[in-house]
C-alpha cells in the first residue's frame, strides 16, 4: 500500500523514500547482456547510471536518460559522449550491454543508480549560447547543493560547483587536481530552487552541448512526513592527526569525498564495498581513474554519519546518500530468510530477495562447531559466535562472507565447518528496516552513554557483545523484564539484576548503556515488533499447550524463545527445518549442539505458534515466564 503525506495546502502526495531512488549494486559480467534488477524505475522517472570496473583497469562510465543510453560519458577523461554499448532504462532498474566495461565476462563491476527525484537529484541537458551569468533551468525543488557540468560534444573537463566553492572556483571530477580558478567557469548569480548559472566559456560554450548533475542538500522531502534529509553536500577540516567526525543526522551508505587542498581523486566508497563501522575496510574507487578497487580504508560510518581516520590534514567536500530501506516493511519476507542446507549439498552463493545486513549460521548435524554471526556493518570478514564470550574474529579462506545486493557468497573456498560437503546446515540472514531490526556498533567510555539508532521505534529486544574483548559475553535486554535486568544469549541463566543497560528503557532514537571499563568496541542488535512481519514478547506457561498470537496470518517462519525465571536454553525454530504438526527440529544459540529432533515442542498456528509443555525444552512450564521473538 503506498503511503500518502499531507502537504501545506491539504492535498495528499506519495511519500518519497531512498531506496525508491537511489541503489549501489554489485554484479559480475558474464559476456552478454545482464539486467540489473535494483528496484530503480528509470524509464518512467529518469535518471544516471555510472557503472565501474571493480577488478579491472577501466573507465568510469556515467549514461543517463536524457542523453540516450548510448551516449556514454567517462569521468575519468575529457573526451565526447560516445557509445562504448547501449544501456536500457527499465521500470525497476536497467540492463548493461556485454561490452568491456559494462559486462565483460568474470569481471566485477560496480554499478551507482540516481532517480530523478525533487529534492534529491536532477540531470539537466542544454546547449551553450556564449552568455555570461545564463539560468539553466532545473526540477531539483531546492538550491543544488553539489554541481557537475560537462560539455558532451567535445573534449571538456568535468567542472564540479561544490560546497564552500566560490562563483569563481571549481574542482575537477577527471583530475587529482586542487580547487582551483577559472574563468567564467560558473555565473555570478547564486543557484536557488530553480535555476542554475553558468560562465559564458568552459560551461556555457556557444554551440556546445552540455549534461548538468544536480545534487540536493539537506533538503527534506522524504519519509513519511516529507521532512527526512536523504542527501548532504557538506565540507570537513581533518584534524592534526588527519582525523574528522561528519554528523548527518543518519547513516550514510555512499560516500563521495575529495580534498580542497592536495592531489588526490575523488573517492567512492559505499556500503555494498565495505564502506563499514571499521575505518580500515572501505574499498575504494575514483571518479578520475581507470585503476581497479582498492582497500585504503579510512572512512568509517555510524549511526549518524561517518568519521575520517588518518586522512591528510587539510579540508574535504563530500557528498553522502542515506542508507536504506526507509519503508516500514510489510512483510517478513522482504527482511528475514532462512536455508536448511541438506547433507551433500553445497552452496556457494545464495540469492537473496533483499540485501542482507546479517547472516547467522549453525552446523546442524554436528556438535564441534559455534554458529557464526556476520554482518555488513562489522565487514565481510568479521565474525562473532552466539555461544561463546570469545572476541571477534577475522575470518579467511573457508571462514568469509561477503554480503552483495541480492546475493550472499557464504565462502571464497570449499569447505567450512558451515558448508561442507558431509554435514548439513541452517542459514538465517535479516535485513535492517524500520521497526524490524536495526545494528549499531559503538566506543565503550568506561562510564554510562547515551547511543543513536535508527530502528525508528522503541526497541523491545537488544544484543550487545564486545567484539575486541571477553569481558561481558552476550548480554540482552528484554522490554518483557525490564531495563534494571538481564539475560545472557551465551547462557541459561535465568534473568539477573545489573545496570548494564543504565536502568533506562530505550527510546524511538536512543538506547542507554553503562560500563566499567572504556576502549572496547561493541555491537548492539535491536528488534522491534512490526505488525504482520515480527514480534517481540512474552508469555506465562500453563504447564500444557497454547496458543501465541502475533497478530500474523501465515504463521511463524523463526522462533527464538527463552525462559526468564530459571534456567533454559535459547531455542530457535523455523520453518526451512520445520515447523510443523510433528516433531520439530531445533537449536540453542547458547550452545553448539546439533539439531534434537525427537520433540515436538512448538507447532504451526495461523497467529503465530502453538507451544507445548515438555521436558525436552520446558517452554511452557505452568507459571514460568519466558520471551521470544517470532517473525512471520
């Protein structure tokens, strides 16, 4: 159902979200022409593709709706539009030719799609008439806050208006080259919500043609209410030691940043790369150069933006795009899916309906091995394990994941204690969206701190692990028992007293924690409740069986549930192993046993699940307490 905002005169429009218009997507060239299904509608709205080569030496190439998708422009020469291979427009993305550079086989390639949208992005096309100070009309509906310009019927740099730029100022997107002078390069006249202005020379050529990129700044217009930010254009100063801390007010998926000062290119990194809460994962490409990826690290993202580590001291200007969904979701599987990898089979890669921001995985068939736990916001390589207070650990070889648009690549080997030839396995992976779950990784103090998220409502289940230490395990606030009490996800241990969480219920924005000791890096999951997709709750035993209600109408694909006032393990279900009328087979995230299949201690309900009292599990002892989280 689309969602209708209420405008200043009355009238109801179609709120506008990110991923509606804006999408990274990673894909490898297989020879022939590929389509590129990101959920982008560029045939009816128009809009830029720029696709680069991540594995190999190639240009940038940047083709977009009003040109035609066989004139190509690359940011990284001067040269004219020409046609290296025709790119179609579709209604939910757009198809790349098999040409080099576009889809050449066994390449990887990166590709960056911009809607036309108010108060996002606009591509504007015009012929020059040699005048100085010309308007050139725009649909942006706000004052741009970062321009391109480049002329297309000839050799032309690319001259880019950006923050803090001076009429007379500009910055190459083709060049390492510093801001820089030039003449007549842009009007006199300040650009506003409906027009821009160019130089009677380099951008306003009698005769020649030009292509315009249009990018909002901080100019609302989207979520529910139509007052979100989803793009900035803004500009830092690093610090002595070559550090900086950008505030957003959200968290950023893609970054583009170049220095005002020194010989560097433009920089892209976003979070399909490993554009992470880790400074020194972000791959990295340039705007300016042919060069395949490269991991520099350096940039790092959190909560509310994204910090800079051991830069050069000198200022930036930087364009950042907020990461989605924005959308509530309205069902469970656009967020969670789960596999039940049978014995003799093996997967390498798995295509997923959305992109997955984590991914849990268990041995079911053997007892030797932890379930693994990654993430796209702690990087590809990074693992934790549920039932251990270990650190986390940099995997490679068999122990590496890599979390792509709509494919998860488990391992780059054959074999791994999770996907191996002899054993079989279950695979969960969820998607951060409002209400349903969110991820924040974070600094202890050594002292209680006040932390942002963005799951956009109050958060009834946290995790939280510390992911360079052993100290505190797995520790897990639950609305059900309060903020004065915890419970451990690597134990079974009832619920216990401690101020961990500061002894303050969490808010739509925030959450609260205490520690003792500072310097340690952590990672908290939140789960909400979103009606018909996830529920966070809580049930007293009748010592037989009843019935859960979570307000669903297909019933409970995953059930987590865990005894509150005495020992229990923290059982998982779900329906890729089967929940059904018989025997159910299960798990605990405290430990690494195999499936126990020999129970039935849940079964299938319309509403939810049904649980039955046995000694097997003890979820429905009369009058003990238990929580769970259920997804549809």
């Amino acid at each position: 159902m689309t969602k209708l905002l209420m405008s200043s005169a009355g009238s109801s429009t179609a709120a506008n979200y990110i991923e509606d218009v804006f999408s990274t997507y990673l894909y490898t060239g297989n020879g022939s022409t590929q389509t590129i299904t990101n959920g982008i509608n560029l045939s009816t709205n128009g809009g830029l593709v720029w696709i680069k080569s991540r594995s190999a030496v190639n240009n940038n190439f940047l083709t977009d709706t009003m040109r035609g998708g066989s004139q190509n422009l690359r940011s990284d020469t001067t040269g004219a539009q020409q046609n290296d291979g025709t790119l179609t427009f579709n209604a939910n993305g757009f198809s790349a030719p098999s040409s080099n550079g576009f889809g050449n086989s066994g390449v990887t390639f990166a590709s960056w799609t911009f809607r036309k949208q108010a108060k996002f992005f606009d591509v504007v096309t015009y012929t020059g008439n040699g005048t100085q100070n010309r308007a050139i009309s725009h649909a942006l509906g706000s004052a741009p806050g970062f321009i391109v310009v480049k002329q297309t019927n000839t050799a032309a740099n690319w001259y880019c208006k950006a923050p803090g730029l001076g009429t007379s100022q500009a910055l190459l997107l083709n060049t390492t080259d510093a801001v820089a002078t030039y003449t007549n390069v842009w009007g006199t006249t300040i650009e506003d919500a409906t027009n821009f202005y160019v130089g009677n020379v380099t951008t306003n050529a009698s005769g020649g043609t030009y292509v315009a990129y249009l990018f909002a700044h901080n100019a609302g217009g989207f979520g529910l209410t139509g007052t979100d930010n989803v793009i900035s254009c803004g500009s830092f100063t690093t610090d002595g030691s070559g550090n900086a801390t950008v505030n957003l007010g959200y968290e950023p998926q893609w970054l583009l940043v170049k220095d005002l000062a020194n010989n560097q290119y433009f920089q892209l990194v976003d979070n399909m790369r490993a554009l992470t809460a880790t400074a020194a994962q972000a791959a990295e490409l340039y705007a300016g150069a042919t060069q395949a990826e490269t991991v520099n690290g350096g940039f790092a993202i959190n909560a509310t933006g994204f910090t800079v580590s051991q830069y050069i001291s000198t200022s930036y200007i930087y364009i950042a795009i907020r990461r989605g969904p924005m959308k509530v979701p309205t069902s469970g599987t656009s967020v969670y899916e789960a596999y039940s990898r049978p014995v003799g089979e093996t997967i390498n890669v798995v295509n997923t309906a959305f992109p997955a921001d984590t991914f849990w995985a268990k041995n079911t068939t053997s007892s030797s091995y932890n379930w693994f736990d990654y993430d796209r916001l702690r990087g590809n390589t990074q693992y934790l394990a549920t039932n251990t207070t270990g650190a986390e650990i940099t995997g490679s070889g068999n122990y590496f994941v890599k979390f792509n648009y709509d494919q998860l690549k488990l391992h780059v080997g054959e074999v791994s204690d999770y996907n191996t030839f002899t054993t079989g396995s279950i695979f969960y992976w969820m998607r951060r969206a409002p209400g349903f779950f969110d991820e924040v990784c974070w600094t202890t103090t050594g002292a209680a701190q006040t932390l942002n998220h963005n799951l956009g409502v109050v958060p009834e289940l946290m995790i939280r692990k510390v992911r360079n230490g052993t100290w505190e395990g797995w520790m897990v606030y639950a609305a059900a028992i309060g903020n004065t009490k915890i419970l451990y996800l690597d134990q079974t241990a009832a619920q216990d007293t401690n101020n961990g969480w500061d002894n303050k219920t969490p808010t739509s924005t925030q959450f609260f924690v205490n520690n003792t000791l500072s310097g340690y890096n952590m990672v908290t999951y939140l789960f909400a409740t979103v009606a018909g997709v996830s529920k966070v709750g809580s049930y007293t035993g009748n010592g037989t069986t009843q019935t859960i209600n979570c307000g669903f109408t297909g019933g409970a694909r995953f059930v987590l549930i865990k005894r509150t006032d005495s020992t229990g393990d923290w059982y998982v279900w779900d329906t890729a192993r089967g929940i059904v009328t018989a025997n159910d087979p299960h798990l605990s995230l405290n430990t690494t046993a195999a499936d126990v299949t020999t129970d039935d201690s849940i079964d299938p309900d319309s509403s939810g699940f049904i649980v039955n009292q046995l000694a097997a599990t003890n979820i429905n002892v009369s009058a003990a307490t238990y929580i769970f989280l259920a997804i549809a």
